[in-house]
C-alpha cells in the first residue's frame, strides 16, 4: 500500500477518494456538488471519448449539438419524464440582467429540446433514420455527491435517434447496448452482466431501459450505461409524425442511450489496488514510463543515450515517457507513477546496460521480468495486452465468485450484508415484491436477463411463479 | 448561384444564412438567441477541433474540465471583469426546487472558477507553470443573435495558464496568437492581421489583448481569436501567490486564451460563394464525392464496378463517398454535394469508362479535367492542395486589394461606406479619438500591429503625433 492511501479493507470509501487524490483524477470544486476534473483524470475521458467516438461512427452515428437551456414548457410536455426529472433541475431565472418570461432548465438530458427539434426534421420516412449523438454536460441538482460517480454536473454522452418503426428502434436499442457492454468489456476490461431495469427503474418516458452492470470490489453493482427504447412517448408528448411509402401516417418511434464520466468511477472502483490507480492498458493515455536509474553523471548519460537509441522508432507508435527528472530519486518515481496507474514502467540501471537488458514492470500484478532491448516495442505491446487480459479475467473470476443463486429470503437478507456480492433470485414481477428488496437491505432488481435461461421458481418475497432469476444487489 | 440561395451582391446577411440553411449546418433552437448545430456543421467543428486540439498538446498542453456554474460571489472578485460580463449572464437561482443561498452564474468565460482553483494547486515555483486547456460551452446573454457569429450559447475552447515570471506568460500569450495564426492561415485558408486590441477593445481583466483578424467577402472585418496577457490580475483577485526559488513570494501570471464556433462563421463568409458552402480541403470531413452517372442497370453494374477498383485501396487514407443513391438524378447529386462545400466531385459516366478517365470538378473555381485512373489518389491529393493554396491566396489578394492607407478623415469616412474595406491610419492614441470612428461609421480600431513599421504621423482625428498606423474597419 502507498503513503496516503487507505487500503481498501479497510475503508473501501476512503480509499476510492484516496486513490483520485493520489492519481490527481478530480476534485470538489467551489460550487457544491461540481466537480474539477482534473488533466490527469480528463485525459481518461478523452480515451474514452475517442473509443466510443469511433464506435458511434461505425455504426452509422453522427454528432451533433443541442442548445444546454430548455424552456420549461418543453420538459413539462412528457408526464413520465418531467416527474421523473424536474426535481432534479437546475432553474435559470434571470438573464441579461432581466427576469425571464419563461425559466429555462438546465438540461438534465436532451430528449425534450432535442424531440422538439426532430418535430421539424421528420414529415416522410425519407427524413429517416435519424442517428446523432451528442457530447455534452448535463445538470443534476444532488444532494450527496461523490466524485465521478454521482455530481451535480457531469459530462457524457447521449444519443437520440428516430425510427420508422417499432422493430428498427428495438434493434437500434440493442446495437447500442451492445456497444457499450463491448465498450466496457473490451476496453474498460470491465465484465459486465446485459438486461432490462424492471418498471421502477426504467429511465423516465422510456418503455423499457436496457443497462449494462458491472461488480466493484466491495462487491456492489454499478451501471455502466443505458440504452432506452422510447417507443413512441416522445414523438407523441411532441407531436413528431412521418408519412410512410402508402402515405399512412404514423408516430416516429425513439430510442435515446448513454454514458459519462462515471464510468471514470466504475474504472478506478473495479481495478485499482491499495497502491492507487491501475489503468486498464487500451484505455491508458500514457502506457509506458521509463525510469533511468543512476548514480552519476556519467551513467547518466549513458543510460539516456541508450533509451534513445531503444526507443528512436517508437513515437507514434506507442505512448511513452523517459522520466530523467534529476531532482526525484528513483523509488519517488517508481512510485508517483504507480499511484497513477501505468500500465508498464522501465526501470533501467547500469548493471542493466551492462548486461543488455532491461526490466519490465506491471502494474497490475507488480511482476518484474528482465528482457532484451531488442525487439523490445513488440515485447510491450505484447505485454500490455497480457495485462489488459489478465485484469479482465481477474475481474470476472472476482465477480462470478461473488454471485450467487439464493432461494430463501431470510438467508439472503443476511449473504447480502455479509460476505455481499450479486444475488440471483426468483421474482414474480410484482413491484410490492421488488420493494421488499430495498426495504429490508437497501438493494435493488439490477436487471432482468434478456437471454437468461427460463428457469420455473417461487418469488423469493411472495412464492409467486416466477418464470426466470433477477439480479438483485446493492449499488451505486 | 443555386435555387434558394440569395446571391452575395444581392443581401449578405441573406446569403450568409442562405449558405448555412442550404449546407445543413445549423438553425435556430426553441430557446432564444441558442442554436441547433446540425451534423455538417457539428463535423466542420470536430474538424477545427482536432487541428486545434494536436496544436495545444504539441505545445505542452494538457485539457481539464471545470463547472458550467460560478458562484456569484467569484465573479465578482475581479473588477474590470465583472463590470464587463455581469449585464450578460444567465443567473441559476433555483436547484433542485428550492431557491439557492447563492445564485449561480453559468459561466460566460472561466477565469474566475478556474483561478479560484488554482489557488489550491500553487504553492511553488514547482507547481508552475500550469498549461489547461478546457472545450466547453460557455453562456453570454445576447439580445441580437446570428447562426455562429454571435449566440447566446457557443461553443469554445479557453486556455488558462499560470506562470512564475512577466516574461513566461507573455511568451506563452504569444505563442498562443501564433498557433492561432497558424491554424487560421494554414487551415481555414484565411489570411489575417495579428496585432493588440486597444484599451477600449480589451478583454475584461486583461492587461493586454492581442487577436487575430481577417477580412469577410463583405470587407467587413471578423476576430477570429484572442490570446490575453493576464498580467496578476486574477492572482490578485484571488490572491494566488508563490515561493520562487530563493524563497520570495509574488503573485502569479496568468494567460487566457480562447476560439469559438464563430470561426465556422468566418469559415463561411470567408470563402463560400453564391452556389453554397466552400470547404477548405484540410478541414472538409469529406473531401471527396464520387457520382457514378448511368443511364442503366448495366452502366450502372460497370460503373460501381469500376469506381470499386479504383478506390480499393482508398479507406484510412482519404474520406470520400459513393453517392450510388438511385432515387435522385446525378444534376440533383452535383447541385446537393456543391451546396455542402465538398472540395472535390468526381463525374464518372460510361464515356468515362471508355476513354479510361474520370473527371474532377473542384469546388472553389468549378474547373473541371479529366484525368487517368491511374494514380488517381495521389492526383487527388495534389488537387486539394491546390484548392487549399488557391483559397489562401484568393482570400489573400481580396484582402490585399480592399486594405488602404488613409490620412484624410473626411474622406475616411467616405470610403468606409464605398467601397468599405480594412483601412490603415495613423492614431494619437487617445480614446476619445478612437471613439469618433465608432460614432461616425461604426467602425473600430481592430488592432494595433505588434511588428508594424514605425511611421510618423499625423492623426487622422485630432492631427496629434502618431507613431505607427492602426487597423480600422467595421466589423462583426
């Protein structure tokens, strides 16, 4: 463990804020709940932007942006959504030194200001598809924050799209939530459980929510991403219709889907150590550091001539960093580097010179490995896909140990406090059900399998049929 | 010209929103004074960007994120500052539905979040400098709006840097003008003036602004860029100081420095015609289209066949398009892409085909030639090029021709009105000189060149001493 970082047994809440501070990822700003994100923990967004910018693309998404104020008029237009979202609003009153005819929201998310667009877009199913995406901040008035995970403001993005039909928006809906669960598995090495939010956790003016929900390692679940399937609530709360081929006229069907910074969150929660930050490598801004270590200043510039010629070929290929620093000595810098997540640091001395190596640190595992200079770029790259491999696996592995199947109430109630973990239980559907969950343990139905195997069993509440498992957890 | 758009001599203010309607780039929102940027004008933006965006991190640039929300009470803690933004700020007063202790500000610029924030991250000269950069959209309360140059949300990037010496934070507000410089120039192929804004044209809270700007088809003069020296101005304010290495405390420098999705407005009224948009090559998302032209099926099979062949190797190193679409006539097609401002459309019909050529039909000056397959891609290449120069040196000799050296007042004002252009003339210096062009012609100084030939004058108001000419004109 690191000076300055609890360790996660702990006080595994302590040490998420300890591990931010020791990355310099983020912190409080002076308006409440507003966080400063700080270079190092932007430069994360920036590579996940960047991902999922390209996968947005490849799937025939373009960005685009709308305006950040919404009258209030056009919030209150969907009754599902307002209810769900005006609470949360944060209200300008006055502009230009004079009070506004009408307050203007605060976008919380887009769907109104954005559907009340569409409405002059769409008139024929020639005006269709519409598949946009906009990257943006959004406003959440909260009352307890914490760090990435939940702020007043965050950044994110939200994609909106409009359909000639039922099937085209479903589908949309699950390309996009197959996105994000490849997002998350392939480069936030996130495994990540796919389903439905039951009725009570849908998003608000949606017809069904779709989710992606991942372990952390106090065994709570956190949701990584949504995609929602409008179906037609907006284009009826906005008046949008299209006439199709035969010239019948129709209500165009929705489907909206996000992520933010969050996700920023759920990476430090689900991989980092007691010595701080651990990046998984494709997501990692700066994958390699060198540190030369000498004791003079002839080593010095021998060792520095050296990494030159080791690493002439590198730039643009790979992202690194020769800390030659002279004012910190090497164990600072092993560690400073550590506590930032790297996936690999260089460690380079004049017995290494002398011996015509180098050594190869990983983050992950710490596991040290003496290799040759030569054909050392391939030597990395190599390693770093072992790495981002190995904290996949070691991610599952920590999760599918932690879930289980339960049919008892009463030995749930006590699993779920201690040891904790994901909880597969029948359910019957009922809400007062669901309820139970939160009453008793503070956890939730995380979501219902899409493709779950249908399984005949009791609620584990009422002893209700119940067709299939949920997954019942606590999260954030 | 083409249907719908009104010609340049006919209306500008018309033609410019003409152009902007008919290239789908953006339209007005439901809130007052915000905009809607639609995906082709979203995709210029990405374009500016990601050129931007190299050009900040290869000069030691890092970005970060601070809150949409100030408190009131920090924008008021530099004075000049808030006398300037304060009459255009959009005031949250209610969050989460109650009324807030303290209104909130939806930032019309950062400094005053930011350097709030800088406080707790400078102690010491080894904290300095800091180099952030933010993108962010920003909020200033604007009675009379148009699409790009002036809304009420924007948009933007801003640079905040920190600096331990006068010196630094000059070089670095330099340095910053120059990368404008650059971008503008080689980029959007604008040619401009740089030079400083006098005392009455500053930036609020700036000890010195420095800017650049170019010449609109209607001679009209555009600020695209301002970089600030911020002198300790907002140290002061928020009483950031330092230890240097002898132990000394003072207070820190500062920088600002910031472009808007106004430069798409100057992208615009700078080179685009009475046939719609006209992209500069280096910052077109799609640089090339390809119109296959058949009468029939089989035409049609040979021709895609064909364009297969000779694209194959294309992808990853150019963007271009097959518009293969059957519903619309070529005539529509080459009308559709000339509107948006693609650089170059490739014609390519069965006579094509026989004769082994395509032709290429450039966007800035409509030539047309016919040229072989063969090494087509490299041809291409050299074409956009060309395009990329021709416009620099187009917009360069309208500038050249419309800028004049003027020493009579009278007939100053005159020629301000006909013919209009960039007027070079000698100033005293003394703001109630400067204010007699804005009250006879709503004209300004725009700059004082930094690097400008000492001349000695007379000026052009008041016949005082004058030691160097200043650049007047009307502007947006």
């Amino acid at each position: 463990m690191a000076k300055g970082i609890t360790k996660r047994s702990d006080d595994y809440s302590r040490w998420y804020l300890d591990v931010i501070a020791a990355a310099d990822l983020a912190e409080h700003s002076a308006v409440k709940g507003c966080m400063v994100i700080k270079p190092n923990g932007y430069a994360l967004w920036e590579q996940i932007q960047g991902q999922l910018d390209r996968m947005f693309k490849e799937t025939g998404h373009v960005n685009a942006y709308f305006p950040l104020f919404i009258p209030q008029s056009l919030l209150q237009k969907e009754a599902e959504h307002v209810e769900g979202f005006a609470p949360e609003t944060a209200v300008v009153t006055h502009g230009g030194g004079k009070k506004l005819e009408e307050p203007l929201v605060v976008r919380p998310t887009s769907e109104t200001i954005i559907w009340s667009t569409y409405k002059k877009w769409i008139q024929s199913y020639r005006d269709l598809p519409i598949l946009i995406n906009q990257w943006a901040n959004v406003v959440r008035w909260e009352m307890r924050t914490r760090l990435f995970l939940r702020t007043t403001e965050f950044l994110w993005q939200e994609g909106h799209t409009a359909h000639a039909t039922a099937e085209e928006a479903q589908q949309e809906t699950l390309q996009m939530l197959d996105v994000y669960r490849t997002f998350a598995q392939e480069y936030m090495a996130a495994p990540v459980y796919i389903g439905v939010k039951t009725e009570a956790e849908k998003f608000a003016g949606a017809v069904k929510t779709y989710c992606i929900e991942a372990m952390m390692q106090d065994k709570k679940a956190l949701q990584g991403g949504t995609s929602h399937n409008l179906g037609q609530n907006f284009a009826k709360a906005f008046d949008v219709t299209f006439q199709d081929e035969d010239g019948k006229v129709d209500y165009v069907y929705a489907t909206s889907w996000g992520v933010s910074t969050r996700l920023i969150g759920a990476l430090i929660m689900m991989h980092s150590d007691d010595k701080g930050l651990v990046i998984p490598p494709r997501l990692a801004p700066l994958k390699v550091v060198i540190i030369p270590i000498w004791r003079n200043d002839e080593d010095r510039e021998k060792l520095l001539a050296k990494i030159n010629e080791m690493t002439k070929d590198w730039k643009g290929r790979i992202s690194f960093k020769v800390d030659d620093r002279d004012n910190y000595r090497p164990g600072w810098k092993f560690n400073q580097w550590e506590k930032q997540g790297i996936p690999i640091r260089i460690e380079f001395g004049p017995k290494d010179l002398e011996n015509n190596q180098v050594v190869l640190v990983r983050r992950d595992t710490s596991e040290k490995s003496a290799v040759s200079p030569d054909g050392l770029l391939e030597r990395i790259e190599r390693l770093l896909e072992e790495i981002q491999t190995g904290m996949f696996s070691r991610a599952k592995e920590f999760r599918d140990t932690n879930t289980f199947k339960e049919d008892d109430f009463d030995s749930f109630k006590k699993r779920i406090e201690n040891p904790g973990g994901f909880f597969w239980v029948h359910w019957c559907g009922d809400p007062v059900c669901e309820a139970k969950f939160q009453e008793t343990s503070k956890a939730t139905i995380r979501l219902i399998p899409m493709d779950g195997d249908k399984e005949e069993g009791k609620c584990i509440i009422c002893g209700k049929k119940s067709e299939q498992r949920v997954l019942v957890a606590k999260s954030y």
